[in-house]
C-alpha cells in the first residue's frame, strides 16, 4: 500500500455488526480511522464531512435504503471503493448494486470473515 493510510466509512443499522467490523478492520496496517453510522441520514453529513477511500454501506437501512446511499455516494465522490453488504442475499439485489457502481457485493452471513482480503484487493485495484 506504498505507507498510504485510508479512513474507512461503515453505515450498518445493526450495533452488533458494527462491534463486529469496526475492531477487524482498524487491525488492518493501512487504516488509519474507521468511522461509523446507523442511518441514511447520518451517512448523508458524513459522506459531505468525512474523508475515507472505503465506504461498506448496508442495504437495508431502518430509515432508507442502502442504494439510495450508494446513489448519493456515487454522485458525490465516484472514487471511493463501495462495499454493499446484506443478510438478505438475492441475485436481484447484487445486480442492482453492481449496476449503480458497488465494487463489491457482501453476504453479512457468509463472507464476513473475507472483509480483511476484499478491503485489501480494492486498495490494490485502486493504485
């Protein structure tokens, strides 16, 4: 990663997933800062305030829907690598996210534990 530290944006309406990721992803050498939010909104002020190269987005948030957000992302900063993750795993909703530019579609059941190597191949992909 050439010393590049990254900031990383989790918006999950779920505590627990939250306590999950936010400890395996700041392990990471490169991560300097893991921010977090719970809802649409939140995520909205911190997209415009935040710096961060890494955004994992839920799908289904309580207050809106996660490709809402990876919309507003999208046209806010189009750089930034997108994880869209859900529990609720459909092929329907992974083209729907990969058509609005995700860079990776995440089952929260089954693929949690491969975060680490999905962060680190979209940093690689990146430079």
């Amino acid at each position: 990663m050439k010393n590049q530290k990254i900031s990383v944006l989790i918006i999950d309406d779920s505590p627990i997933i939250i306590e999950r990721l936010v400890p395996e992803i700041e392990e990471m050498e490169f991560v300097e800062k893991v921010i977090v939010g719970f809802t649409f909104d939140e995520a909205k002020q911190l997209i415009l305030s935040a710096k961060f190269s890494i955004a994992i987005f839920d799908i289904n948030l309580r207050d809106r829907n996660g490709l809402d957000l990876l919309r507003y992302q999208k046209f806010i900063d189009p750089t930034v690598k997108i994880i869209m993750m859900t529990g609720d795993h459909s092929i329907e909703k992974h083209n729907a996210c990969m058509d609005l530019g995700a860079d990776y579609f995440l089952n929260k059941f089954t693929e949690l534990e491969n975060l680490q190597e999905i962060i680190k191949q979209l940093m690689a992909n990146r430079i």
